[in-house]
C-alpha cells in the first residue's frame, strides 16, 4: 500500500484494486486481512478459481510477481474465516530486501 492513511486505499485492499486492472468476476474471493510492518500496510486474501481459469491466474500473477502467491489444496480454503487467517499467518512473510 502507498499510503496507508488514505481512506481510499483502505477501502480498496485487495480485490476492488485487482480489479481496476483485470477480470476478477470469475473467482470466488476471500475475506482480505490487514497486516502491518512498522508503518508499512498490506492486505493478504484468498481466491479459488477453476482449473479452467488458470490462464487468467497467470496472467494476473504475471502482473504482481512480487505480490502474488499460488498454491493448490484439496481442502475447502475458503469455508470459513480461521482457516483462511490461519493459511495468511503462516505462508505470508514481509521481505526485508
């Protein structure tokens, strides 16, 4: 986030932001969770999509190379909210370089 006082990027997080630039009608998303770095704010999520979907994944990841992450699971991700912060808290990490 550039500014993490302004009200506007507060609002947006992830997905609205995401999708100011691409498509992103066709995943089911997450609920964004706020982290902090000293002054630094970032939001984290996640969003499943269908196989059948993964050029546009691509494509997305190809844009945020330094801010986006996939992986694949068998479990339902996104059924409730402790499993999706407890998913964030683990694989989400702040590079220092």
């Amino acid at each position: 986030m550039k500014d993490p006082k302004s009200r506007v990027e507060r609002y947006k997080k992830i997905w609205k932001k995401l999708s100011e630039i691409v498509d992103t009608e066709f995943l089911e998303k997450g609920y964004e969770f706020e982290k902090k770095d000293g002054k630094q704010l970032y939001y984290s999520g996640i969003a499943r999509f269908a196989f059948a979907d993964l050029g546009k994944i691509l494509n997305i990841l190809n844009l945020r190379q330094r801010q986006s992450l996939i992986f694949l699971a068998k479990e339902k991700l996104l059924t409730n909210l402790e499993n999706q912060k407890s998913l964030i808290d683990r694989l989400v990490s702040f590079d220092k370089n």
